[in-house]
C-alpha cells in the first residue's frame, strides 16, 4: 500500500465531466489499495474571473479580502470532487487550506507554506476515505486565509507529499510531461524520462512553464520526487528528482528560451566606486527585474554597462536609466527593444569541457549574433536577435543530440 498526493490542474478540473473522469481515475488507485491525497486547483479560469470581480469593485482590492476571494476557486473544485466519489459510492472528505492544517507567513497573494499538520488528513485516510485538499491556500498565525502565489496548486502538493512523507507526488497537468525544449518551436522536442530539480529550476524560470517554481524549490529541499504527467493519458511523464550520475552523461538535457526581453546599454560610465549601485537603484526600487548584467573592462577611466530586463519595463527603465546617467556624467543611453535569451542546460556541464564553444559555433554557422553571454555552473545563455529564437532553439536542439530521431547518447 502507498501513500500517494495527487494534483489535478486547472484544466482537468475544467467541468463536471472532467471532474467526473478524475474521481473514477482516483477511485481506481484507491481500490488498488493507495491511500489518495488529492490536492485540486480551481476550475480552469475561474481565479482568473475572481481577480476580474475584485478590479470590478475596485481599482486595488485589499490583499486580505482578495484571498479571501480567491481561495473559494480551489472550495468550489475539492467540494465537487468530494460529491462525484461519494456519487460513485465510495467516501472522501474535502478539506480547505486550514482544515488540512496548511500554515503559511502572513504574505497575502504571495504566502510561504512553513508547516503542515498531518494529523487530520492522517485520521480521515485511516477511515479509509479519499482526501482532498484545496490548493493554493493556507492560513496565517492571525488565523487569516492566504494564498501561495498563481499556480501554487503544485506548491501545496509538494508540501503536503513532504509533510506525509508520500511514497510519490504526482502533478497531473495538460502536458505530458518536460520536454527538451517547447515543442511549439521545435517538432523534434522529446519527453524527457527525468531531470534534476536544478535543471527543472533553470528550465522553468527561463520560461518552460510546466511546475511552479517554487513547488521545485520546496521539492528539492525535502528531497521529494515529482511525477509530472497528463491527466489524459496513461503513459508516463517526466520525473523531477535529485541527480544521478546518468544525467551527467548527457552534455546538456534541455534548451530553453524567452522572449520579450530588451536591452539597455549605458555608454562611458565613469568608472568609480558606486556608480552600479547609482544605476540600479531606482530601477530596482521600481521593482523591475533585471536579469543579465555585463560591464566591461574599463579604458581611460570610462566602461560601458550593458542589462537585460523585461519588455514590458522597457520604457520606464530608459527613463530612470537615463535620468541617472545624466547626473553621474554617463555618455549616453540605447537600448533594444527585440531581443531574446536562449539557454543550453544541463547538470552534464560540469563534466564536459567546450559546450560554450559549441553552442557559439552553432549560432556562428546559422549566422547569429550574439549580443551577451552569460554562463552558469548548469546554464549558458546567449542574447540574440528575436527574430531568430526559433532557428536558433532548433539548431541547437539538433547540435546537442536531443532530437527525436537522435540518439540518446551523446
Ligand atoms: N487556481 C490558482 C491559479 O490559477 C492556483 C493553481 O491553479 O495552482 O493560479
Ligand atoms: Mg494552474
């Protein structure tokens, strides 16, 4: 007998059919003799919608109350699927964020989960029923209801998998599992059998959007392993789990990219103490995130600073760049407004010499420029033109031996 957490999504709680499809799917595991921890996100849109009423009433609702309302998307599906088991003759309890004993910090929209109580949950599985918790919601030492941040279904699975020390966490999604890299862009992407919380980290924060990041994060720090998978298909997905030594075979497992990005470049900085903290401090103030910093070697006291931040703040950043840049006596600012971050992945670089090289040598041979360069222990990632993210995804996809047609080794 296992103790399994699952996590439905959005999208296969989409309907009372769907909804229906997952309660058989439960039942089948629980007559296999599992003890089943559903953990469910809201019908798909519906969170979207509540954000939507409280504009409605308000310009800037009340971070409280909009919790409040939010968390009543996750009441809705656990309450639904509490009813299609029952329906179906076998017993489970709905819990919501503070009946499961979910406690979080008091960051409304934004909560951390720092501990979960089992006992509840425990005592309703020994009564042999199917529990389902709401996810995305906690409760607060106030006694107030929280929540975990868009898309923090995944987190709440993962803590409680931790919590009750789960023989497996399994997130059911409408994906089937981490691919290579977006199969959008690139046909031959392929499904990966596992990756390591880190890779899965760098993937998803560069825009492969398939767990919550922090789900990843929790489930490296209590060593929990996911099973990422399609609520429509029987085959396996992807599992997300500390590294082996055969992951580190593979030169790089995964290539990731993002658009909509842009650069800001400040031109004859004087060089003296102070004047990056000088630069980025509005910008940071602003809460605008800057990603990629590259300052060069200074020549006749003066350097050129170059960064990368979301387009979306394109505008207002050449503003407060600008503004700084004339009081410290900086040339001049540019910036562009179309560029894109590509990135090779994988924990494999630790042991192979000369996958930047290659990585450069295919965009050289597919006449790209690159524009910055930034390297990590597990990561190298190239800015380029946008215009050529697709071919260069593509290109690279096939240079490091992950088609799909390729084979595995490399
Ligand atoms: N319902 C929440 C959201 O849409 C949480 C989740 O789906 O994981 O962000
Ligand atoms: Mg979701």
């Amino acid at each position: 007998m296992a103790l399994i957490v699952q996590k439905y999504g959005g999208t296969s709680v989409g309907s009372i059919e769907k909804i229906k499809g997952v309660a058989k799917k439960v039942i089948d595991y629980h007559c296999q003799g599992n003890q089943m921890v559903i953990v469910l996100s809201a019908m798909a849109g519906q969170t979207d919608g509540l954000i939507k009423l409280a504009r409605e009433m308000t310009e800037a609702p009340n971070p409280r109350e909009l919790d409040v309302l939010m968390a009543t998307g996750e009441q809705v599906s656990v309450a639904l699927f509490a009813m299609a088991v029952k329906s179906m003759g076998y017993d489970a309890r709905s819990l919501l964020g503070f009946q499961a004993a979910i406690y979080t910090d008091h960051l409304f929209g934004k909560a951390r989960i720092h501990e979960v109580k089992t006992e509840r949950i425990m005592k309703e599985l020994e009564k042999g029923r199917i529990v389902t918790v709401a996810g995305f919601q906690g409760l607060d030492d106030h006694g107030d209801i929280t929540t975990l941040g868009r898309g923090g279904s995944d987190t709440t699975a993962v803590a409680l998998a931790a919590a009750l020390k789960a023989d497996v966490c399994e997130i059911f999604t409408d994906v089937d599992g981490v691919y290579t890299t977006d199969p959008d862009i690139c046909p031959k992407a392929r499904k990966m059998e596992a990756i390591s919380y880190d890779e899965m980290l760098e993937m998803a924060s560069l825009g492969a959007k398939v767990l919550e990041i922090r789900s990843v994060e929790f489930a490296k720090k209590y060593n929990v392993p996911i099973h990422v998978r399609s609520t429509f298909a029987k085959e396996r997905g992807t599992m997300v789990i500390a590294e082996t030594k055969d992951m580190e075979r593979v030169m790089v497992s995964g290539i990731a990219y993002r658009k909509n990005e842009a650069r800001v470049t400040i031109k004859k900085v004087p060089d003296r103490p102070g004047t990056a903290s000088r630069i980025f401090e509005p910008v940071l103030k602003a809460g605008i995130v800057v990603d990629m910093i590259v300052q060069n070697m200074s020549e006749d006291g003066f350097t050129d600073m170059t960064f990368t931040v979301p387009r979306a703040d394109f505008y207002k950043t050449m503003k407060l760049v600008s503004d700084v840049a004339q009081e410290i006596e900086a040339e001049k600012v540019l910036g562009d407004e179309n560029i894109a971050k590509v990135s090779i992945i994988g924990v494999g670089m630790r042991s192979h010499a000369g996958v930047a090289q290659k990585m450069f040598e295919v965009l050289a041979k597919e006449n790209i420029n690159i524009i910055m360069i930034s390297t990590s222990e597990i990561k190298v990632s190239c800015v380029i033109e946008e215009k050529y993210t697709e071919l260069a995804v593509r290109a690279l996809h096939e240079a490091f031996g992950l088609d799909d047609d390729q084979k595995r080794d490399q």
